[in-house]
C-alpha cells in the first residue's frame, strides 16, 4: 500500500500524519468526501499537478484555505506532503499540508531593495529534500560570496549541502576553481562536497550518485545559466527542460525554468528545478549562519572580553586571527554582511518579531519557573 507515495518521499512518518488527518475529517457524519495523502510536483501560479494514488491529478487551494491560515500555517509549495480532497470531475483542493521536515526560503523584501523596504516576508521555494545542490559554473560567472550566501541558506534549510560546479569542460583547470570553493567551506559544521562535473561530456557525474538515492529529494538552486536544466536532463536521459545559451560577454544565462517541478528520475531519485536566482535574500538565517561560520564564531569565546566588538579591543582573538593570517579578511567580511542582513530582516518582519518576542517570554517564564513561581500557559 501507498507504493506510488513511497516512490515520491513520502516516510512512514508522513503516511501516519496524513492517515490522522484523514481520519479526523472522515469521522464527520456529514463528510461523505474522499481525502487522499500526495504530494505536490508542480506549482504554477496557485495552480498544481499533484501525485497520489489515484494518480497524476490538477488541484488547487479552497477559498477557505487562505480566510483560515493562522500563524504558523503553511501555504503550500513544490515538494510539500498534502492530504487533497479528491475531485473526480475537476480540480481536487489542497485540504492539509502536512510539517515539513526541511524548506529553503529567502526574504521577499515587497517590492522594495535591501535596506529600504518597511517590512519582508518569507518566500518558500521548495520543501522537503534531503540534499540541496548549489549549482554554480566554472566560467566567469561563479561568485564566492553568493556560494557563501547558498551555503548558509541551504544549512538553514534542514537539507544537506552539496557544490556542483558545471561546464568542468570549459576551463584548462576546474579543480582550481573547487579548491576556492572549498576554502570558503573549510569552517562549517560539518562536510559540504565540492564536485566539478560536465553534463556536456559526462565528466564527474558518477560523483553525484551517493547523493542520487531512490526515494531521496534534492534540490537544484543556482542562477540563470549555470546548468540546472543541462544537468537534469543528463541525469534523466532524455529533454525534461529546455536549454538556451548564455551570452558570451558576460556568462550570464537566459531564464528556462520559469516554475517549480518535481521529477522522478529513472533510479528512483526526485529532484526539484526552480527558477534562477541571483540575488539570495536570507531569512532568519541565525542558525545557517553559525554553521556555516563555526569557525569564525568559535573565536569569539576565546577574546578576553564577553561583549567584545572586534574592532579595537585588547585581547580580541578575531583581531589576533586577521593578525595572524589564520582568518582571512574577506570571510570576517562576508559573515558580517550576512550577520547585518538577518538582523535587518529579524526588525522588519512582523513574523520574526514575533517569533522573537514569544521566545523571550518563554525564557522569563523560565527564569521565574526556576524561582520557584508558576509555569503559566502561553499556548
């Protein structure tokens, strides 16, 4: 039972939320629906091609869906888990979304640039994968500062990061350019593989197979005109997605991927292609930003004063560390720029203040509850 879900990611886990939810609607006497667990493979405008037992089918939101969300609800995207109120004779609804267990997010700052927009809002891209891959190409376009930006969204995002460098059959020395890559990952938490690979040539990609497995979801984020389509379809072995050339002056590629889809590979792997993106706006990104900068934050314990700025005091380690060579001038920079941009977003987003606001609560109820006071009820 549930073959086609389990073949789409779905877990055990999954399958019981989504049996529980079913179960509440169906014990409902006046309820005579159909309600069925799936997954969404597609997102076009609130439009969406789900996958479920029943099959490949269009479905949409209910009106009610967006009078009832209440905070912390999820608006549904590519790669979500759903329960759908089955429609046999035109589009189903999207009824539920189930937790997500990773999402990839960035700021959607209204309109307005950075720096100048009264208020933000998170944008969710995809969800529910278990690797991201950033994609980047060997040419003029790859930036080490917006792979630093990639990195420590994709660490934010539950899922595990992997650099694909595509077009390996471009430059005389794409290892080179991995070794930069792998510079500026050398503090994180954790491993993050750098693989340079060619899906012209077919160079590198047996590499991305540990990272291929049947039932596992990865995700394809990188800009414009660094390969997302041109690898897809190699990894598939035939033409899902268009391909169009870059331009020759600068290596900048022309948009192909207009929407989300999910795809399900001939090994059994599901990967999400989403459109390109060049600039990366991060959302409440403290805790990607310390993995991805464990390093660079491991020196603040060791400075001689708890509340040292890093700017002139005696003592300071990262002061002794830029010194010394040992922490390079434009990483202290880039965790910096992001640290300054996550604090931005925190003071502009009324979800964040929120969120921030309910936990210093929580800490002084705490704080009393160690005093021997009452616990109260903040539900």
């Amino acid at each position: 039972m549930y073959e086609t879900l389990k073949n789409y990611g779905f877990t055990e886990a999954e399958i019981f939320a989504a049996e529980e939810y079913i179960s509440t609607k169906s014990s409902k006497k006046e309820n005579s629906q159909e309600y069925y667990p799936g997954r969404i493979i597609e997102e076009r405008r609130e439009r969406y091609k789900v996958i479920c037992e029943k099959g490949e089918l269009e479905a949409e939101i209910k009106g009610s869906f967006f009078h009832d969300l209440k905070e912390g609800d999820l608006f549904p995207v590519v790669g979500d888990f759903i329960v759908i109120r089955y429609n046999e004779h035109g589009p189903s609804m999207i009824d539920k979304v189930l937790n997500r267990r990773s999402r990839f997010s960035r700021v959607d700052f209204l309109g307005h640039a950075v720096g100048y927009a009264k208020n933000v809002k998170e944008q969710v891209n995809a969800a529910n994968f278990d690797y991201v891959f950033i994609l980047s190409s060997l040419n003029h376009d790859l930036n080490i500062n917006r792979l630093a930006r990639y990195l420590t969204a994709s660490l934010q995002s539950g899922g595990f990061p992997v650099f694909v460098l595509t077009k390996a059959d471009l430059v005389e020395d794409p290892y080179s350019k991995a070794a930069e890559v792998r510079k500026m990952t050398s503090g994180i938490s954790g491993a993050a593989p750098v693989i340079c690979i060619s899906s012209l040539t077919g160079f590198g990609l047996e590499e991305l197979e540990p990272f291929l497995e049947p039932g596992k979801t990865a995700v394809f984020l990188g800009s414009s005109g660094v390969g997302k389509s041109s690898l897809l379809n190699r990894l598939a072995g035939e033409e899902l997605m268009e391909v169009k050339t870059i331009r020759d002056d600068d290596s900048k590629g022309r948009h192909t991927t207009t929407y989300r889809q999910l795809f399900r590979l001939a090994s059994g792997a599901l990967v999400i292609d989403t459109p390109g993106m060049r600039e990366l706006g991060l959302w409440d990104a403290r805790e990607g930003i310390s993995l991805a900068y464990a390093d660079v934050e491991e020196l603040f314990s060791q400075c001689r004063f708890n509340d040292c700025s890093h700017q002139s005091e005696p003592g300071c380690a990262v002061l002794a560390a830029l010194e010394d060579g040992s922490l390079e001038p434009e990483k202290w920079q880039t965790y910096q720029v992001q640290v300054r941009e996550n604090s931005f977003v925190l003071s502009h987003s009324d979800y964040l203040k929120k969120k921030q606001e309910f936990q210093k609560t929580l800490s002084k109820n705490f704080r009393n509850y160690k005093k021997g006071h009452t616990m109260p009820d903040i539900r």
